[in-house]
C-alpha cells in the first residue's frame, strides 16, 4: 500500500510544471497607515467595484484574506455605447487581463508589542494562472489607494520596505 502524497503547502504552487522546475508565485506588497481590518474591508470593497472588469469569485474570510479569480471573458465585455459621448468610446478597448487567481491577505504590524502606529501591509499573492495579470490588478489597486485614501499610502520608499520586509521574513 502507498503512503498518501504529503499535503501541499499553500504557497506552493498545484500546477505540475510550477512543481517541476520550482516557480515561486509572485507577491506584491502593499504597505499602508492603517487598521488591517480598515484595509480590507475597503480593499474588498473595492475589488467588488472592478468586477466588471472580470474580477469574480471574490471571497472575505475569516482568516484576513480576499479570495479573487480574474474571468477568462474579461476582455470581450464591451459597455454600451452611444452617439453622443465618444469617451465611453474609448473606455471599451480589452483589458488585456488573462485569467488567474491570487489571494489578497492583511497583516497587522506591531510596533514593541503594541500597534499605536496602526500600520499593516497588504499582500497580494499568485495562487494559478499569469502574474502579469495579478500586476496589472496590483497596479489599479495602487491607483486607487493613491487617489481616494491618500493619507493610507506611506509616502517613504526605504519606511515601506522596511514594514514590508517584517512580512517578507515571517
């Protein structure tokens, strides 16, 4: 009788060649000035308001993390068009986003045992499928954060990696 196959941790990747030759998902961090919970909370709320981008599947659960699937038809989706507004003309080009799927996940950063700081990092991770994709969700989602939670954002480079660095080591 055969052992069982060990349990695949979940960062490792399912698909066999990812498997075979070692790949690493992609990560993308996201260090902000704010409760994790905060975070997330707009954080999926946000993801909600791209799904007409293809965003689906986007799950909350209990464990600080946002499922997310990036559709396949995300690019055939056309908005209606009308005559006298050539802006949303323009507004209807694919997105180009192949499909995937990724994990957006919240820690809290502690500072001496306590978080006084309210800081946290957001960390996006690649679960299956292309990591231009998830890049391309990581960039609007910047975006966003930079035009409608700009006190969020954590204007230093160097104070940022720091904080996202805690993450990378743990």
């Amino acid at each position: 009788m055969q052992s069982p196959l060990p349990a695949l941790d979940a960062s490792e990747p399912q698909n066999l060649l990812a498997r075979i030759f070692r790949f690493k998902p992609e990560a993308k961090y996201l260090a902000l000035r704010t409760s994790r919970d905060e975070a997330l909370a707009w954080m999926y709320a946000l993801l909600e308001a791209y799904s007409y981008r293809g965003l689906r599947d986007i799950r909350y659960n209990s464990r600080f993390e946002i499922g997310v699937t990036v559709d396949k038809n995300n690019s055939k989706r056309a908005l209606n068009r009308t005559l006298d507004s050539p802006s949303i003309l323009t507004t209807t080009t694919a997105y180009g986003i192949r499909p995937c799927k990724f994990v957006v996940e919240g820690f809290q950063i502690l500072t001496d045992g306590h978080d006084f700081n309210q800081l946290c990092v957001i960390r996006f991770t690649q679960k299956t499928g292309a990591a231009s994709s998830m890049r391309k969700v990581v960039r609007e989602v910047n975006k966003a954060v930079k035009y409608q939670q700009d006190a969020w954002l954590i204007k230093s480079r160097k104070e940022a990696r720091k904080i996202c660095d805690c993450v990378k080591l743990a």
